[in-house]
C-alpha cells in the first residue's frame, strides 16, 4: 500500500458504532454569527406549518435522508473560507474534554486540538508547500514536516454525527429565525440510534439537535446522552458550529520558523511501507465510516516511525472509534 499517500490526517472523534453527542452547551440552542449559541426555546417543539421547500434530505413526513442532507451540506462548504469548532465532553470517573477548530482560508488552513485527559496541544498549519505540525505533551514539544498533510475536510467531520443521529429517524422539524437568516431545526429524543454506544453500554436520556439552511448547510448540531459502561455512568455531550463563512482567514503560528530545524527527518521513501504494518480494517458499522489507520505510519531514514497527522491528532475519547 502506498502509505505516503494513503497517511492523509483524518482526525475524527465520532464515526462507527459509538456516541457521537455534542456539546458543551444546550443542544436546545440555535446558530448564530459567531460560535456562541443563542437560546431558542426551553419547551417543546411547537407545531408549525413548514414551506414546501425543506432542506434536502428533510422530508415532508419528519424523516432524514442523510445522504442528501450531508451532500448538501458539503457542497455548500466547496470554495468557500470558514471556521468550524467541535468540542467533545465526558464526565464522571473517567471525564474527558476534546476541542478542535478548523480555520480554512484560501489556500491555507490550521487545525487547533486539546486533549484535556492527556494535557496534549497539538497545532498543524497547511500551506502550499506542506504541513507543519507542533504537539506539546507533558513539557515536551514535538515539531514535524508534513509532505501530504490533507485537504480541510479531512479535519472536518460533521457529517458523521449528522449520519449517525439522524438518518432514517423521524424527528420533530420547525422553523426558526436568527437576523435575515431562516433555519430549519431538527430535533430526536428518546430512543437512541444504534451507532450510539459503545455496544455494551446502557444509553439513556438521548436528544440530538441540527440547524439547517434551506440549502442543507448544517450550520450548527449538538447531542447528549448519559452512558453507563460496567457501572460507571458519564454524561457525554458534543457540539459543533461553523461560523466566519466568507470571512476565515488563517494566520501563520509563530513557531512555524522552528519546524524545519527542529523537525523529525523527512521520510527518504514515500512509497515504503514499515514492516509488520498492515493495511488497516474498514470499519463501517451502519455505515457511518471507515476506521481511522490507527498505528500507521511513515518510516523514516534511520528506521524510526515518523509521525503522521492522524497519530499526533487522532485523540477520539474512549469508546469512541475515528471513521475516515
């Protein structure tokens, strides 16, 4: 397998057969022009008479086709500058916090993650001529070049929840204003999806909310269940929001003069593949994704593993398998 092209950094943290609930905030609340959410109703979702032309996807009788919707929306994202956050929460015995940000410019991009269980910071910057990446653990900071660092969305993973919450599910569809903007929201509770897991788990408490434009563009989603694996109960919540459409435009770090000296050697064959490495397993239980290569790597010249954006960023929380 040509592993230097095929190690493409896909940093996913919800895909396959687990959780994928967003939000360190009210799953209730709505888009708006920046990350921040604006409350939108604390009661129920009132009736309304909705126009005929839904989202695509969103159909007449309140089910999702997530096929249309997520082509929808990441049609609405081509050529397009924008800022994308995701934030990952988990507490009880074994809490966890993952936050990312993707700021896409023109022709550059950054992705920005935080592990709060490990301490790990890690920041790639893309531009024309490659990626640099910084990761800074328990004191030590850590700098790589990246010959193939990816394009944006392979950082940005918002349709798999969108697939994973709401696919085939009937939901309670209305209509909500924010400025000049009309935004359809969808909304599930009870019964959990069955890629909500992990398997062994007991989900309870489940409710999962999107913002959609008329054109399909999921500006805003966020979920949350409680989950009880061998007698530990978490609360797991994630949101996610795009904001600054039209407007992103990323900086360049100011390490980014530190890479090229301080950074592990660059690969002297990018077609080598180490061995004992295996062309990793697709995972795609309902269909959600394909397993993150988990363990791959490119070699470098002294027979060490050079690392690759999907180890350095791959940080799904426990239970939680990455999809590419």
């Amino acid at each position: 397998m040509r592993r230097g092209a095929a190690v493409v950094a896909t940093l996913v943290l919800v895909a396959g057969c687990s959780a994928v609930p967003f939000g360190s905030g009210d799953p209730r609340r709505g888009p708006t022009d920046t990350v921040t959410p604006v409350p939108v109703t604390d009661g129920p979702t009132p009736t309304r008479t909705l126009p005929d032309d839904l989202p695509p996807g969103v159909l007449a009788n309140g089910t999702v086709d997530a096929d249309a919707l997520t082509s929808a929306h990441a049609a609405h994202l081509v050529n397009r500058t924008y800022t994308w956050s995701v934030s990952y929460d988990t507490d009880g015995a074994d809490g966890d916090r993952l936050v990312r940000r993707l700021v896409v410019g023109r022709e550059t991009f950054t992705v920005s993650q935080t592990r709060g269980e490990t301490g790990r910071n890690v920041s790639l910057y893309v531009n024309a001529t490659g990626g640099y990446l910084r990761a800074v653990e328990a004191g030590e900071t850590r700098y790589d070049l990246l010959p193939l660092p990816g394009r944006p969305e392979d950082y940005d993973f918002a349709t798999v929840p969108v697939r994973q919450m709401f696919d085939d599910r009937r939901v309670s569809v209305s209509t909500v204003e924010r400025g000049d903007r009309t935004y359809y929201r969808l909304y599930a509770a009870g019964d959990p999806p069955p890629a909500v897991g992990p398997a062994e788990a007991t989900i309870s408490r489940f409710s999962a909310t999107a913002y959609v434009t008329p054109e399909g563009f999921v500006r805003s989603m966020a979920a949350e269940y409680d989950r009880v694996v061998d007698g530990e109960r978490a609360r797991v919540t994630m949101r996610y929001d795009y904001s600054r459409l039209g407007e992103s435009n990323p900086t360049p770090p100011d390490w980014l003069g530190e890479v090229p000296r301080l950074s592990t050697p660059a690969p002297a064959d990018p077609d080598a593949t180490p061995e004992g490495t295996a062309t990793p397993d697709t995972a795609t239980p309902n269909g959600t994704g394909t397993a993150t290569p988990d363990g791959t790597a490119t070699p470098s010249p002294n027979g060490t593993a050079a690392p690759t954006p999907t180890d350095e960023l791959d940080g799904s929380p426990a239970g939680t398998p990455a999809s590419g």
